[in-house]
C-alpha cells in the first residue's frame, strides 16, 4: 500500500518514524519542506529534510530536537573565534552533510537527487523527496518588519507576532521529480503533525501540489500538530490564534479545507465542528515514545480507510 506523506521538520519526523513502524518503508514517500532552508557559511542547508533523514536513520538529537545525537560544536568554535556567522548551529557531525550536499548541488546535481544519494548513503528505506528543487523560502511578516523564515525563527527566537506568511518563489516554482506522482500513486494520503503555516502550506504552494490533491481519487487525512490547543513546541498555537482566530481542531482543519477528507486530533482538545468535508478521529496524539507515535500512525491510517 503507497503511502505519501506531506512532513516538514521534528514533529512530522516523529510521526514519520512511527509510520515506518507500522508499514513497509518501501510503500512510503515523504514530500519533505524545504521553505526554511538556507545557506549558512556557504553550506546549503535542508533543516526539514535533515530532521527527516536524522530521525528515520536513528541519528537524532531528540532532546534537542534538531540536529544530530553525539554531536560536537569545534567547528561553530572555531567560526565564533575568527568572528564569523555562528548563529545557527552547526554542529560538527551536521556540517560533513551540508558540505556533501552543498558539493553536489554546486556540480549541478538538483535537491531532489541529492536527497536520495544522502538518503541512501545513510540507509533510509522510505523514499524522501523535497516539495521542490527550486528556491522557495519562507518570509514572515511582523510588526517588528519581515523577516526569513530562519531569522524569525533562531536569530529571533520565534518571539515577533506573525501577521502575514509569504513563500517567496512559489509561482515559479515546479514540484520535484516524482512528487506528483508519488501523490496519483498513493492509496493514502497523510499530512503530518507539522505547523500549517510554515511546514505545509509552503509544500501546498508549489504549484501543482495543492490542486493535485484537491483532485485526489484516494483519502487524505490530517494530524494536527496541537495538543488541547497548544504546540508541543514551537510557534504554531500562536500564529493559529493571530492567523485563524484560534486554536481548536476547526482552526486547525481551516488551513487544509479541500485538501484532506479527516483531521486527526488530541482527546484535549474539545470537538468542535469542522469545516465541512473534514471528518474529526480523536485519539492521543502525543508522541512520549517510539511507541505512542506508532499508535497515533496506525490510528492515522485507520482513518484513512486503511489499517496497518
Ligand atoms: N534551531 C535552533 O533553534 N537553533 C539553531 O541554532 C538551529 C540550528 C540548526 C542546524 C541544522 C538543522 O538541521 C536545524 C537547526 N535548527 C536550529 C532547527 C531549525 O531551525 C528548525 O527546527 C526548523 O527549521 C523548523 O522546522
């Protein structure tokens, strides 16, 4: 059974890891989000697609939740001493992956090839796929100015209030190799646990993507990334509260109206109507372990019409 599945970076990797403990890694292809990556000492880095590739392959910080476990930080040292940009960091581990990746894609080899030889090089069965090769990044409007998706996000520590989000070159963007079919061949389609507005809507944007599965043949279900209205990290509870005037699971669905047919959500979370189309599966979507992911995937999948 082809499973694809829309993820951006740590609570959509979680969910990923316990999709794979419940169904062949062959039959899934994640469409990852690549609106916040960015160069950084002249490395281009993929943080979403990292996050994916770290979890999957058992290499990740999960206390931190992003970069990698038994990570060393000689390398950002050294940058801060000699007075260079140490603000996002990059510990020693990640830094021989941004510099294999950013080699390749220097030669001319595009995002979507790259991550596959990264992925197969560290022994990921699932088929990873960026959204898109093109340059599509996040730009968050805030009353302090508008800022980069990661210059909002670590250099600021996600504190401005978002009013409005735009994804520069969207329209001229075109999906990845394989990402439209990976969608007409799925039998399910699952949007992960991810921030609506800076993981999924950013995928959504490249054109072709959202109408693809607004034409879906096949079910798609949501999980929603709060739990009793709040963001187990992270910025989403408040750009819901300021860009779609809550945090409930009808706030939640609002952002994926004409794309999925259920929205899977927390029992704290008090069962409000959805918007029409959107059926409402209450379940534990708190991700503790390994295995309370893998029941949230399976409950996901049972949603869909297709149990694990
Ligand atoms: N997040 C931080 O809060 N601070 C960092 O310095 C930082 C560095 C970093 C390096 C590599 C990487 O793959 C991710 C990194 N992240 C860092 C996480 C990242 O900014 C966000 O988690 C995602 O972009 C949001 O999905």
């Amino acid at each position: 059974m082809n499973v694809t599945v829309l993820s951006g970076g740590v609570g959509g990797a979680r969910f990923l890891r316990g999709l794979l403990g419940v169904v062949d890694a062959a039959d899934v292809t994640i469409v990852g989000n690549v609106a916040d990556d960015l160069q950084v000492l002249g490395l281009h880095v993929s943080p979403d697609l990292d996050s994916i590739l770290y979890t999957l392959t058992g290499r990740s910080d999960d206390e931190r939740g992003w970069g990698r476990a038994d990570e060393s930080w000689r390398a950002l040292e050294t940058v801060g001493e000699l007075g260079g940009d140490d603000w996002f960091r990059l510990g020693d581990r990640d830094l021989g992956l941004h510099l294999v990746r950013t080699e390749l894609l220097r030669a001319g080899v595009p995002l979507h090839e790259a991550t596959l030889r990264l992925a197969r090089a560290l022994g990921l069965d699932a088929r990873l796929l960026p959204a898109t090769d093109d340059p599509v990044r996040t730009f968050l409007e805030t009353p302090a100015g508008t800022f980069p998706f990661q210059t909002w996000f670590v250099a600021r520590g996600h504190r401005d209030e978002v009013d409005a989000v735009h994804y520069a070159g969207a329209p001229d963007a075109a999906p990845a190799p394989g990402v439209l079919e990976a969608i007409a061949a799925a039998a399910v389609i699952l949007v992960a646990p991810s921030n609506p507005y800076v993981s999924i809507q950013p995928i959504l944007a490249v054109p072709g993507i959202r109408d693809a599965l607004e034409h879906r043949a096949v079910p798609c279900v949501a999980v929603s990334p709060l739990v009793g209205g709040r963001a187990v990290k992270g910025p989403a509870d408040r750009m819901l509260r300021r860009l779609a005037g809550g945090t409930t699971p009808a706030h939640v669905a609002s952002c994926y109206e004409g794309i999925v047919d259920a929205l899977v959500f927390d029992r704290a979370d008090a069962s409000a109507e959805l918007p029409r189309g959107v059926r409402p599966v209450v379940t534990e979507t708190l991700m503790t372990d390994v295995g309370a992911a893998r029941r949230l995937a399976a409950a996901t999948l049972d949603a869909a019409g297709a149990p694990a």
